[in-house]
C-alpha cells in the first residue's frame, strides 16, 4: 500500500509538471545535460513539441565531455537544441571567484538566454533547479529569481530521486547520470578563475574517467589537487598502484603535491570554507 501511495504521488507531481509546462508555449529550457533540465527539456518537448527549444550555454566551464553528451541526448530524443556562447570569464566580479561566483556566472546566463528569446520568438525561460535545492547554498538561484526564470521541477515539488525514478520510467538513459557542476566549482574561492586552471580540471577528470572511476571532482588548491572520488569506488583508489598513477596524471598537469580525500565525493565540498553569513547570503 505505501510504495502504491508513493507511486501515485509521485504520478501527481508529474501530472502538475506537464500541467505547468503546457501553461507556458514558447518556452526555452537552459540545458546543461545533467538528469534535472534534460528531464525537464524532455517533458517540455513532450509537451509542447517545436514550440520549445532546448539551449546549451558554451563557455571554458562547461567540460566537452558534457557537452557532447547534451547534444547527443537532444539528438537521440528529437528535442530541438542550440549552444549559445557565455563570457562569465570576462566579468572580473566572476573571475575573482568569491561566494557569489555562481550568481554572476547564472546572471550571464539568464541574460544571454533573454537576448535568445527576443532573437528567436521565444518567451519564457525555465531551468531545472529541484526541491532538494532549496536550503542549499545556491546563489544562482538568485540569478534565476532576479531574472524571472520558471522553475517547473521546483513547482511540482519533484526531488532529485524522484527525477531520476521519472527518467528511468520514461527510457532516458542518463537517468543515473552523475551529477557534474561546472568546472568553477572545483576551484576553491578566492582563487582567480582562468581558463588555463579549468583546463587542468578538465583534463583531469577525464584521466580519472578513463581509470574507470564515474563520480569523482577534482579540486584544484593551487599548488595541490584534491581528488575526490565516490565511497563505494574508494577500494580501487586506495592502493599503492592507484596512488602513483593519480601522481603521474596530476604532476604532469602541474600540481606539486597530490591528495585524495578520505572523505569521499560530496557536491558542494569547497562550501565548507565559506562563513555562515556568506552561506546566508547564498540562500
């Protein structure tokens, strides 16, 4: 009877989704190929078929591995797409990259994505920010709020387990896609942000991939990497054979001293050095 409520439930807020997508005709889902704005891009094209528009804002942030799998799901699924370039790296309040990054970094993008609405015939703009976002540190929903930005996920009270559960029902197979912020987040505040450093990021995640390791994040501290890598991967990290391949990847990237994080992967690490009035203000 529980899992039977759950279902139903569950069912509801889908029904509230495809009810408030449908309200708003013309609509444009910034895209970022992660499981919540490609469920929502999805349902929005269900819905509203061409009358929508998936975008994919391009910028040294967003890894290529990213965003060639945004477009190839787009493609898979016929949703309508188009990458659009941002330039939060030319806006030095950005670049300093302290608490408010990702307010400037969502601000550029609610703003190129404006311009594209006007170009285009479009009239609305929705992203995929969920239920378990709130009480987060999230600047950038801010951005979004600042800017008039529909949040459908957000209004049908769908949480991130239950996006995916969605996604899985319906075919998509990024539904247990892991979740990637943009490569800024790996850098720790007040380190400038430079198109040269998220490189290294990138470069780096993608050396741990091919290892065969599927969450991880790779925190750059300067002269040192944080490497973060899921709890249930860790056995295969912690060796001594691991350990000098994790060196040679990373000294050859330039980092002079190499750590792994016996914590784990959790999103959102580099939060912790921030005070609780800057966590306030992100809220």
């Amino acid at each position: 009877m529980q899992r039977i409520d759950a279902n139903t439930n569950l069912q509801g807020k889908l029904a509230r989704l495809r009810e408030s997508i449908a309200s708003h005709p013309k609509l444009i889902v910034a895209f970022s190929g992660g499981v919540d704005s490609a469920f929502l891009a999805w349902v929005a094209h269900d819905m509203l078929g061409d009358a929508m528009r998936a975008v994919i804002a391009d910028s040294p942030s967003l890894a290529r591995t990213h965003l060639n799998d945004a477009l190839a799901f787009a493609h898979e699924q016929g949703i309508p797409v188009d990458v659009v370039e941002t330039r939060e790296l030319e806006n030095s309040a950005y670049a300093q990259n302290d608490s408010s990054r990702c307010y400037h970094c969502k601000d550029e993008l609610f703003a190129v994505l404006e311009r594209y609405c006007a170009a285009h015939g479009f009239a609305e703009i929705a992203y995929g920010v969920n239920a378990d976002d709130r009480g987060d540190y999230r600047p950038g929903q801010r951005a979004a709020s600042s800017h008039n930005v529909l949040a459908p996920l957000l209004e049908a009270e769908l949480t991130k387990t239950e996006i995916r559960e969605l996604a899985r029902d319906a075919g998509l197979r990024l539904w247990d896609k892991p979740a990637s912020a943009c490569l800024a987040s790996r850098i720790e505040y007040g380190r400038t942000v430079t198109a040269e450093a998220l490189s290294v990021i990138e470069n780096g995640e993608d050396a741990l991939r091919q290892l065969g390791f599927r969450q991880i994040r790779v925190r750059h501290h300067g002269e040192m990497v944080r490497i973060e890598i899921a709890r249930e991967e860790m056995d295969r990290a912690l060796t001594a054979e691991m350990a000098r391949k994790f060196a040679a990847i990373f000294k050859g990237l330039g980092f002079k001293f190499v750590t792994l994080d016996l914590e784990g992967f959790r999103s959102g690490s580099m939060n912790q050095l921030l005070s609780a009035e800057e966590l306030a203000r992100g809220r």
